[in-house]
C-alpha cells in the first residue's frame, strides 16, 4: 500500500518505520529538513519536504494515488486539514491524530464532517491501558479481545507462584481446583516461548495467561496474588495522560493526588478536576512524596514529559514499597533494562498509537480474506496477539484444529462463540462468526489464513 505519514515527530518516524518494514511504500512529509535526513537515511522511505496542510505538497508527495494518509504533526487543527485536503485529492483512507480533550465531545461529528476515517488519541489510549492495569496491581500488562469477554494479563513468576516447576500437562492433576487458563507465551532470558505440555514455568519468567474476566479472577486469586482494589493513587506530572486518567479513576471512588511543578497549571487542573488532590510541586523531590503519603499509597504513576524523572521516580517508589508503580517511557529499546530494575509496568503512548495504526492498516491491506480486528504488541514488539472474525467462505471452517497447518512460531489462542470461552484442543474446530485469538512471533500478519490453512 502507498502511505503518507505528515510529521516526522517521534510518532510518525515510529509508524513509518514499522510500515516501511512490513513492505509498505512510506512517504514522509514534513517541513523540518533536519528530521527528514534522519529518515532518508535510517528508513527505506521517501521523503518530501513542505506543509503538509499545503494541497500542492500533498500532491508531490502523492496524494492522489495513496491508500491512506496518517496526519501526526503536533498540530490537531493541522492534522484534520491534512486529512481532508488528502481525501479531497484521492486519498481513500485517513488517519488523525487528535490529542485535545476539547475536541471529545464534537470527535464524531468532526470525523463525519471531515471524512477522517479513524481518530487516534495516544494520552487518552494510555490513560485507558493504565487504569486496565490498576484492576490487577500485580500484572505487568492486560489487553482484553472478543469486546471484553476474553483478557490475557501478562505477570512476572514468583518462587512461591504454585504453578512453577510443574509441567503444564500436569497443573491440573497436581494443584487440585486450579482455573484452567490457556499459557499463551513465555518470555525467558530474553527468549520467546509458545510453552507446550511439557513447558514448566520458572521463577522470573513473564507469562502470558488467556481466559474469560471470571476466570482470569479465580486463577490469580487461587494463586495468592493480591487483588484488593486500589484506593488511593498518586501521580507525578499534570499533563494530557494524568487529566484524562484521574478523570476516569476518580469517578469510580478512587481517591487520586496528583503533583504538577507548575503553578498555573496545577491551579487549571484544580478547577477541571475538583475530585482530584492537585498538588503544586516537583514531583521528584523525595521528601515531597513523603509528605504526600508515598509508602501509604495502592500504586505510583510517574507520567512526566521526560522519560529519566519517571524512572527515577518510579524506581524510588518501589524501594518504598508501593504495591503498583506504573512509568511512563518511550524509549522502547530500553524496557528489557527497565524490567530488570524492578519495573514491570511501563507504558509507551508512541507504542500504543503505532500499534493502533498498524491495526488500521493491517485490516485494509487486501481486498479479501480475514482481517485484523484487535491487535496487540506483547513482549515489548517481539510477539504480537492478534484477534480474528471467521467467516463462512473461509477454507478452515469446520475442519478439527489438528488436521489443520499452522504457521511456525505460532498459536490458535482462543476461541470465543456465541459469548463462550473456548480454550482450543485439536479436535476443535472454527465456525463462521467465531472470534479467533492467535499468538504470532512476529509482525506483518494480517489475515487468519496467513496462520492456519487446510
């Protein structure tokens, strides 16, 4: 497909750099020279240099002929208009980045108006994957499929977690009463794994589990993991991602303080949020957090705009032993070190936004077939979750999982039919309007019947 990334910020040199890389034809635009060299010559893209809001730049750059533009300048104003000056062109598909919570409440119409096809908020997005990650104070990162009725909750083994050091055709025999949930990948010394029967899992490994919320629940809680819900929550850093979280969080009870080193804004966050402690301060000042209860609070969340005052912060707040501490960080190549300190839990808005788009993108490659519906990068990119919608005319329907091939490095996760949870064996089979969850050590797949076929 030709795609158009307008902004070669942070976000669009990473969105252009994963489409380039599953063999897109990526053209750049942006004003900043300097930006652009680093593309040319890091990225198998082409670049063009001009407004991407200006109708004469978008046609150089090819607008007439593209599949989808993906507008993420700084700008929202910028990126809606380059958006409908592209699709006025020819442009079939188009992408915007919109961030400001003013324009929530008119987004749908805007969209309609403009003829913007998706909208993408990345503080928003990560305020939603946070308070996700506050249910299971314990879990390292939980993404849900099939609208909510499957999770998959991704945890750090412990010495004393019952499960480990048993093989896992044994778990139910040997722990009597034990949830059966699917074990969906593993992640050890730095190596993926898709476990089999004989797989035992080991203290420190990070584990992928899938099943139903019910399920899910019952499993953790018979494993002695702490799932009392948070009440009391601090956060370091007033910006887009803490007003659109303690917004959400603070109307279901819990009770949120929040520091901004800033004095006019601490005073604006006071008004917009009068449920929520705002705190003028700096938030890396060790004897302010103690000041604020930071040894007595469920969870820490360190979301300021530089990535070394997070980890600081939330490296502080474990040695006070603070159940959850969430960081932000957006230097992904850094998360495996970043794990190894002690934090499990790191969010990236610049991940979560690429990994929408590529969603998007995916779904529209090809004319035909079974397309992505939900998409996930686990283990910091190094395998993806991919959710399916079966249909009727496709060649695995109704045929038992075992006389099926699958692809290498890969897993039919989970099935879910008619609102029930199936955890697939070989004789199971797929049926027409089945969600199907399947587990790739890879990225690029964008039809089912990349995965099994007859």
């Amino acid at each position: 497909m030709k795609i158009l990334v307008v902004g070669d910020g942070k976000v669009g040199h990473i969105i252009a750099e994963n489409l380039a890389g599953e063999g897109h034809d990526v053209v750049i635009v942006d004003n900043d020279e300097q930006a652009l060299q680093r593309s040319e010559a890091t990225l198998d893209v082409l670049c063009v240099r001009g407004n991407g809001a200006n109708a004469q730049t978008l046609i150089d750059a090819g607008a007439q002929h593209a599949d989808i533009i993906i507008a993420a300048t700084a700008g929202d104003e910028t990126n809606m208009l380059c958006c409908l000056i592209a699709k006025r062109l020819g442009t079939r598909y188009a992408i915007a980045r919109v961030r400001d919570p003013e324009y929530n409440e008119s987004l749908t119409m805007l969209q309609r108006e403009l003829g913007i096809d998706m909208t993408i908020n990345p503080e928003r997005a990560t305020a939603l994957e946070i308070s996700r990650l506050l249910r299971f104070p314990f879990a390292s990162n939980i993404e849900s499929f099939a609208r909510g009725r499957v999770e998959m909750v991704e945890f750090r083994a412990k010495e004393n977690d019952a499960v480990v050091g048993i093989q896992l055709k044994d778990l139910s025999q040997k722990l009597r009463g034990v949830p059966q949930v699917l074990y969906a990948i593993i992640e050890r010394d730095g190596q993926i794994i898709i476990p089999d029967g004989n797989f035992a899992i080991r203290a420190g490994d990070r584990v992928h589990v899938a099943a139903d919320m019910l399920t899910i629940t019952s499993y953790f809680r018979y494993l002695g993991k702490n799932t009392d819900r948070i009440r009391n929550v601090l956060m370091l850093g007033g910006g887009r991602i803490s007003f659109y979280l303690a917004r959400m969080i603070a109307q279901l009870g819990v009770h949120v303080s929040m520091v901004e080193i800033k004095h006019d804004k601490a005073m604006l966050l006071s008004e917009q949020l009068p449920d929520v402690n705002v705190i003028c301060g700096d938030g890396t000042d060790q004897e302010l957090l103690e000041q604020e209860g930071l040894s007595q609070m469920d969870a820490f969340i360190a979301l300021c705009d530089r990535d070394e005052e997070n980890l600081i912060a939330g490296l502080y707040a474990v040695k006070k032993g603070v159940p959850k501490v969430v960081v932000k960080n957006n230097r992904v190549s850094y998360v495996d070190i970043i794990n190894e300190m002690g934090l499990d839990s790191i969010v990236s808005p610049k991940a979560i936004t690429c990994a929408s788009i590529l969603r998007y993108v995916r779904a529209r490659v090809n004319g035909e077939g079974t397309k992505v519906e939900r998409l996930y990068r686990l283990m910091n990119g190094k395998a993806e979750a991919l959710e399916f919608i079966a249909r009727d005319c496709d060649p695995y329907i109704n045929i038992p999982l075992k006389k099926l091939t699958r692809r290498p490095n890969s897993l039919i996760a989970v099935i879910v039919r008619r609102g029930k949870v199936i955890v697939p064996f070989g004789n199971d089979h797929i049926e027409n309007g089945d969600s199907v969850i399947v587990i790739v050590c890879e990225s690029g797949i964008g039809d089912l019947n990349e995965v099994i076929y007859p």
